[in-house]
C-alpha cells in the first residue's frame, strides 16, 4: 500500500473494517435479521446496530482528541465495549 502512503495503523484499521464487514455478511447469509428493539429508540437490525456503532465510535474519537490530550488507546477501548453493548442490547 505505499502508493498511497498508508501507515500500518491505518492499513490495520480498514482491514479491520473490511472483516467485520465480510462477517456481518457471512453472518446474515447464515441466519437473516430480523429488527428488534432494544436500548435504541428505534428498531434495529445487526447491521443497522453495526453502522450506529462505528458511526458513534468515530465522533467519540474525534471528541476525545478534541478535547483531551490523553491516548488514543483509551477512547479506543472504551469504543470496542461500547460496541459489544450495542451489538447484544442495542
């Protein structure tokens, strides 16, 4: 990926990406969703939970480097729980 000047982190974090993506796929093909309700004030499916999930991680990380001076390590591990609660209850 040198052309186009990707760190390892970052080649790391769309590959990641990539294979949660590649797993909900699988996932879906093996048993469809059906929406439910949950924590969230609307009904949802995995992949609706999934796409709130990194969505919300993302404006996380950017309030945490906005606002603090900390790792990044943190807010990283604080995301990763925070996906695993809505992913179960969401």
């Amino acid at each position: 990926m040198e052309w186009m000047a990707w760190t390892l982190p970052t080649t790391l974090f769309f590959a990641g990406i990539g294979i949660i993506l590649l797993g909900m796929t699988a996932w879906q093909f093996a048993t469809p969703t059906l929406s439910r309700q949950g924590f969230l004030p609307i009904a949802t499916t995995r992949g609706d939970r999934l796409f709130i999930g990194l969505l919300s991680s993302g404006w996380l990380h950017l309030l945490w480097l906005g606002f603090t001076d900390q790792v990044l390590w943190i807010i990283s591990v604080v995301c990763v729980v925070w996906m695993l609660l809505l992913m179960k209850w969401g």
